[in-house]
C-alpha cells in the first residue's frame, strides 16, 4: 500500500476518468480508489477501463457526491492505519502533478485540509465564477474564514481526520460546503495551494445541478434568513402597536425585541443550527448577544428617528444587525 490515496467519487463519467486514473498511478505514489455513484449500465465501459487497476467501490442507485466521499473514507478508515488522502473529481479539473504536490506539503501538515485553489480567469464559465464568488462571501461570514476557492474538489488532509469526514453532515453537493463550515468549529485549519485552472467544454462534465443543488449549500442561510425575516416581522408588529399605544419608543422597542429573540433563538437552536449542547449553554450566550444587539439598536434607533421616519429607520438598522447576528450566531453560540 501507498502513503497517499487518491478517492474518486465519480457520477455518469467520460474517458477523462481513464486519463487521471492513469496520471495518478503513473507516479507510482498513490493507491486509487474510485467510487461509482449509481451510474447507470452504459457508461460501465469507462469502469471497466480502470476497475481492475483500482480499489473499486459500487452501489446501485444515484446518492450524491457526500455519500460516495464518505464511502471511500469509510473504506480507507478500515484497510489503511495512517495515509494521506486527496479528493479530486474524475471530470478532467485536477491533475495528477497538483494532488502529487498537495500530498507532498500535507505531509508536513497537522490537522489541516489542504484545499486545491482555481484562481478564476478568462475561462473560467461564469456559472462557476458566480457560485464561488457568493460561497466566498457566504464563508467569510459564516466563519470569519476567507476562503478563495470554496468550490474546489481537489482537497487533501490525513487521515486522523477520517472520523470527522464521516461526521459531516450531508449527501449530496452540500456535503463539502458542510466540510468547510464544520472544520474551524472543531479546531481544523484550512489553507489553499494555487493549481492549474482547468474548464473543459465550459465544465459541460458537471452534475451540479444549479437551482436544485445551490438550495441544498445555502439552505442553512436560507433557514436563518426565514427565522430572522419571522422574528423581525413579530418584532416590527408589536413594536408598532405599543408604540402606537404608548407613544414610548424605547419601551415598545425593548418589549418587541424580548419575545422576538425568545422565537427567534427556538427556531435557530431546533431548526437552522440543530444545536445538540444543551439549552443552558447557548441560551446564555445567545441573550448576551441579544441584550448587545437591542442596546446597539435602541441607540441606533434613538439616532437615525431624529434625520428620518422612525419605521423606516428601524428596518434600516434590522439588515444591519441581520449579517451580525448570523456570523455570531455561527461562530460562537451554535
């Protein structure tokens, strides 16, 4: 056995599977494993082109890129007691050179996933260009992390880390947006090696779905955006009428904001985070938040009502506390 495997999850593959399964045991450094995620019948002939030179996994039905990753983690977990593992994409986008370096310089690494970067250009399809420009900003402020290249699939880490890999949530495209959000929460560093761009047939080899497959990266966001949007709407309600009875702006204010936050921490602990620790040691933390979040409001408020209507002002100063929220929500309280 080699120190370095090389696992290919691979959907409905070309002859480009051939091309890097070759590349890779042409250096005579890396043990290949290569998951068929469901295919069907007619592209057995690309399988059967490499199956007998590789470890071969297979299973019947289509179940995402997740679920064939953490196949092969689970394999290598059980047959090898201490490798290095590269994740690259059986479509043409990474090169056996790249992984070979990124497993050189991983070697010197400790918990750390080492992330192949694609520095976007000319060909680079603007699909591609927009999808890792808005899951680099969605990174940054779900971790604190910038991150130049969430997108890549050429990733390379030890293989202590297996355990973690096998505990990431999700099965399909989410899976290694899930991976990056879970690493700096358990203490995992990520950093980023510059490899060679390639886009072949404007990435037509893709099975990203865009509509379908976005949904299931951002649905965290989108959860916490309905649970915001819900509480904001609670808030902004009682926040009118007892403004409209008392004519007491900080009053209606503070009130509006107590049985908001105590909605809007339910439904982010149960459903947007699914927080397991208990409620004692978020909910304090989540009120600490919450009491610097109404000061800064109430005074933001108190301000911005002298230069411009006070309903206005307070849907101006919510958006804003909205992004704070969530990267502190994330990072420090769930």
């Amino acid at each position: 056995m080699n120190n370095y495997v090389a696992l290919i999850p691979s959907y409905e593959p070309t002859e480009k599977l051939s091309k890097i399964v070759n590349d890779l045991l042409q250096t005579k450094r890396f043990d290949v494993i290569v998951v068929n995620d469901g295919s069907s019948s007619e592209y057995d002939k690309y399988f059967d082109s490499i199956k007998d030179r590789v470890t071969y996994l297979k299973y019947d039905n289509n179940r995402g890129k997740g679920y064939a990753l953490k196949t092969g983690f689970k394999y290598i977990k059980d047959n090898y007691d201490d490798c290095i593992v590269a994740t690259l994409d059986s479509d043409g986008q990474h090169t056996a050179k790249d992984t070979l370096n990124l497993c050189d310089i991983e070697s010197n690494k400790n918990d750390t996933i080492l992330l192949g970067k694609r520095l976007r250009g000319e060909k680079t399809p603007l699909r591609s260009k927009i999808g890792n420009s808005i899951t680099r900003v969605v990174f940054k402020l779900s971790t604190g992390i910038d991150v130049y290249d969430t997108q890549t699939g050429l990733r390379v880490f030890k293989s202590n880390l297996l355990p973690f890999m096998l505990d990431v949530p999700g099965d399909r495209f989410e899976y290694e947006m899930n991976m990056l959000l879970e690493a700096p929460r358990k203490s995992i560093n990520l950093e980023e090696e510059v490899i060679e761009t390639i886009y072949e047939d404007n990435n037509s080899g893709s099975h990203f779905d865009t509509i379908k497959d976005s949904f299931r990266i951002y649905k965290q966001i989108f959860k916490f955006m309905f649970a915001s949007v819900s509480s904001f709407f609670i808030d902004y309600i009682l926040y009118t009428i007892l403004n409209l009875l008392t004519g007491n702006l900080i009053l209606s204010n503070v009130v509006a904001r107590v049985f908001s936050s105590a909605f809007n921490y339910t439904v982010n602990r149960n459903m947007v985070f699914k927080d397991k620790n208990s409620v004692a040691k978020s909910i304090i933390k989540y009120y600490l938040l919450a009491a610097f979040i109404l000061l800064v409001n109430t005074i933001a408020l108190t301000m911005l009502s002298v230069v411009i209507n006070k309903y206005i002002a307070k849907i101006i100063i919510e958006v804003i506390l909205f992004i704070v929220s969530y990267f502190v929500q994330k990072r420090f309280i769930f």
